[in-house]
C-alpha cells in the first residue's frame, strides 16, 4: 500500500468518524424533541443512536473505564441497576422482571449516550419546543373537550414530563439573562408571558368559565402573532437569545396552562417545589409570587379547587392509595430483598377492589422498595442525593442547578405516583442526567 492510498483511507476514517459525530450530535436533539410527543417516535430516533454509539465506543466500553468526575453518580446507578438484576434473580417472577429489564438497561445507555455527544442547550430547547407543542394540544384539547381527541401522550405521563420541563425551562431563562440586560425590557416580556398564561388558561378552562368556543380560536391566533411580534421586538434590544425569549413568552405559558389543565396533583406539588427551589438560589422575591399564583389557581378556578379537596377523599377511596399503600408496606417487611423489577401488579392479589389498571404503587420509594427490597430503595436515595448534589455545586451555573430543580420536581411528583415505572418520565431522566455529568466535563 502506497502512501497515498493510506492518505486516502485515513481521510476517509475520519470522514466516516465524523459522520457518525453528526448524527449522534443532532440525533440527541431529535430524540428530546419528540420524547414529550410520541414515545414509539422517540424509541425509533433513540435505539439506533445508542445502539451507533455503542459501536463506535466498543472498546471503551470493553474496557468498563468510569471516568472519575461522573463516579459521584455512576457509582450508585450502577449499584442501583444491579439491585435491580440481584431482586429479579431472587424474586417472584424472574422471567417477567429481566424482560423489563433489559430494556431499562439498555435504554439507561442514554445516559452516556447524551453526556458524551449532547449539546446541553440545544437539547434543552428541542425538549422545550416538543413539550410545547404537546401542551398546545393539551389546551385545544381541554378547550373544545370533547372535541380535539388525545393525539400525543396522555395526560398522567405530560404531566410527569411537563414536572421536569418547567424548572428546566426556568433555568434556560435565567442562564440566558445577563447583568447589563435593560430591566424594562425584562418587565415588558415577563408581563407579556403572565398575560399570556392568564389568557390561556382562562380558555384551557372555558368549558367551566362558559366561554364561547367560537371566541377560543380568533384570540389564540391571535395571541400568538403578538407573542411572535413580541419576541422579533425584543431581539434587537434585549441581551438574551431568541430561543430564551420564545421560552419565556410562548413555551412557558403553553407548559403552565397544560399542566394546570391536565388536573394532576403530584405534578402540581412537584412543579411548585422545584420551581420554588430554583427561586431560591436566584430570586427570592419570585418565591412570594409563585406562592399567589398557586394559591389564587387553588381558589380560584373551580376544577383545581375540586380536585384539592377531593384529595382525601380519593386516597382513602375503596382500592384507593391508602390500600395501596397498605399493601405495599406489607409486601416490604415480608420481601426485604423485593419482590423483583416490574412485579408491582401482584398488588392486586391482595385486594381485589383495586382496579385493574392499578399495577403499582403510586409512590416512587415505596414502589421501589417493594420491588428491590430495602437496600435497593436506600442506592436509589443515594443517587437523587449525589445528582441534586452535583448539580447544586456550582451556582454559577443556572442551567445546571435547574436540572437539579427538575429532578427535585420528578421525585416531589413521584410521592403519590410511580414515575420512575413512566418510560417517557425515565428516559427524560436519562436524558437530564447525561446532560449533568456532561455538565460535569466541561
């Protein structure tokens, strides 16, 4: 072989390294884009960009290296997974628990996946705008009821997401904002973007308002060409970027009225938290506000009200989170070592009034300690533990310390319901948590 053709196939091995780069890189976006619209999308777009990077990192992965800046939360997912293997091996249903498994294993590839080939903003902002149009159809949808059908996910599992996209979206707003940003300007799109919430949500609601539905149309439209005015207007005079202003103006109203329409506690009680916890380490004086809004929606509008004071209500219903629960805790002390991944529906075994779609324990830690056991369930503490960590460490970063917010919210949300068993919940866990330990590297 000559020296030029080794030139020649070196050129092209990098080429073809380079390629595979691309697609990885713009893959991850596409992958956050559409996890808030369609899972069966999201799967088609992620399955083949891990299953390229496995490849094109075979040896490293041979090689089971952990670098030492992710070892604070490798160590215990890690562990964690393993617990996972370890209750299915000594659990009820062996077979039924590794078939879970492999695919939580597999896709929890993601993790690395994003840490090493991610662009933390880009990806961010695919998240934003795919949760975004997924609240738009939830607030048509909760307009017209009746009328627009469920076209994307449904509405426990937005929710979830929608607990995790908020506080991200926070962050992005903030990281974005820059000392010498003109506070006028600042007032005129954080006035526009609660008017706009207000507005949206008032029609989210119509149903109970008695809104005429022929009115709900002309005003979104044309709401949203002022929000597009707004946005070009503020891009010549405003320090932030055009994305940071459509996440303050359109994707942030969207994302609220979504979730206050959809009528899911958990999420409400997760969103407020985390919210609440990012205000804290930047502006306090949101914390007042955040806290009038929550409680002017609780008294305000009639369905909120009603779904908060039917809360005991429904958890001591018959076949209701206390039985659940009840039953849970049970399971607990007579499995120490858990009834194995994914084997949460034998619940039902025990009382027959819970209905058939109940095949969990609508809590996080109980579901998880009833599964793999109580050392288990404490691995996983230690991990949200190491990740708010991590991601609280540095202040100076805002982006980050919302991505710690926004886990704080997923688990604030998964005290009265199992949204690590969600598989479009999860994988934006995995999809955050990459984002962290890239966040780590840099």
């Amino acid at each position: 072989m000559n020296r030029n053709q080794r030139a020649r196939l070196s050129n092209s091995g990098e080429s073809y390294s380079e390629k595979i780069e691309r697609i990885l890189k713009r893959g991850t976006s596409v992958v956050a884009f559409l996890l808030p619209l369609k899972l069966s999308l999201a799967y088609i777009a992620l399955s083949p960009l891990i299953v390229l990077w496995a490849w094109s990192n075979r040896l490293t992965l041979l090689r089971g290296s952990i670098p030492e800046r992710t070892r604070g939360i490798a160590a215990p997912l890690i562990l964690f997974l393993s617990l996972c293997v370890l209750s299915a091996a000594v659990g009820i249903a062996p077979w039924r628990s590794f078939r879970a498994l492999s695919s939580l294993i597999f896709f929890a590839l993601t993790i690395p996946l994003f840490a090493s080939k991610a662009e933390v903003k880009p990806v961010c902002f695919a998240l934003v705008v795919g949760q975004s149009i997924a609240a738009l159809h939830s607030f048509f949808e909760a307009a017209f009821s009746g009328v627009v059908p469920r076209v994307f996910l449904g509405k426990v599992t937005e929710s979830g997401q929608l607990a995790i996209t908020i506080p991200l979206a926070l962050g992005m707003i903030y990281s974005a904002r820059r000392p010498d940003s003109s506070r006028a300007d600042d007032f005129r799109a954080i006035a526009f973007a609660i008017v706009f919430t207000l507005l949206l949500t008032a029609n989210g609601f119509s149903p109970d308002l008695g809104l005429p539905k022929t009115l709900i149309l002309p005003l979104v439209a044309a709401l949203v060409v002022a929000v597009a005015f707004l946005a070009t207007q503020l891009k010549r005079i405003h320090s932030a970027t055009r994305e940071t202003l459509l996440t303050l103006t359109l994707a942030m109203p969207l994302m609220i009225c979504a979730l206050l329409v959809n009528l899911k506690r958990g999420p409400w009680l997760g969103t407020i938290i985390g919210a609440g916890c990012f205000a804290c380490f930047y502006s306090r004086k949101l914390i007042a506000p955040l806290a009038i809004a929550a409680i002017s929606a609780a008294i305000l509008i009639t369905p909120i009200r009603d779904r908060i004071l039917d809360s005991y209500e429904h958890f001591t219903i018959a076949g209701g989170r206390s039985t659940i629960w009840r039953i849970g805790a049970e399971l607990i002390s007579e499995y120490p070592l858990g009834i194995g991944y994914h084997n949460s529906g034998i619940l039902r075994e025990f009382s027959p009034e819970i209905p058939p779609e109940l095949k969990h324990f609508h809590n996080n830690l109980l579901n998880i300690a009833a599964e793999t056991g109580w050392l288990g369930v404490s691995v996983f503490i230690w991990l949200i533990i190491a990740i708010v960590k991590t991601c609280f460490k540095d202040r100076d970063k805002p982006l980050y310390v919302a991505l710690g917010c926004a886990v704080i919210s997923w688990q604030c949300a998964g005290l009265v319901e199992y949204n690590f068993g969600d598989s479009e919940v999860t994988i934006m866990i995995w999809i955050l948590l990459g984002l962290i330990v890239k966040g780590e590297a840099e």
